[in-house]
C-alpha cells in the first residue's frame, strides 16, 4: 500500500470534531501508536486477494 496517511492531521481533525483538548504529550503518544498500528496492518493491507474472492459471507435465512 503507497498511501501515507498524516497523522498529525488526523488527530488535530479528531481533536476538533469530538470537542477533545489533549495535551502535548498525549498527542504525540496517539501518533506514535497511530504509527505503531499501520505498521503493523501494512503487511495485512498489502495481500493481494482474488478478485473473485468473496469478501463476506451472505446471511441467508
């Protein structure tokens, strides 16, 4: 996956949208683990599927 995401960005968006006030160094921890996360889903969100691969099972009753 070649996207990069600025997460500086997002928890400044988020901060405003759910009315928070976070302190320097509460910001700088969610970056480091919002950084931890995508490292870590990478790998998972680099697996090529089949496309003719169901994504989801179909609830029928």
């Amino acid at each position: 996956m070649n996207k990069t995401t600025d997460w500086a960005a997002y928890v400044a968006q988020m901060e405003q949208v759910l009315n928070l006030e976070l302190t320097d160094a509460r910001r700088a921890e969610l970056l480091t683990q919002f950084t931890r996360i995508a490292n870590m889903a990478e790998p998972l969100m680099a697996f090529q599927l089949d496309d003719r691969l169901e994504v989801a099972g179909v609830y029928q009753a």
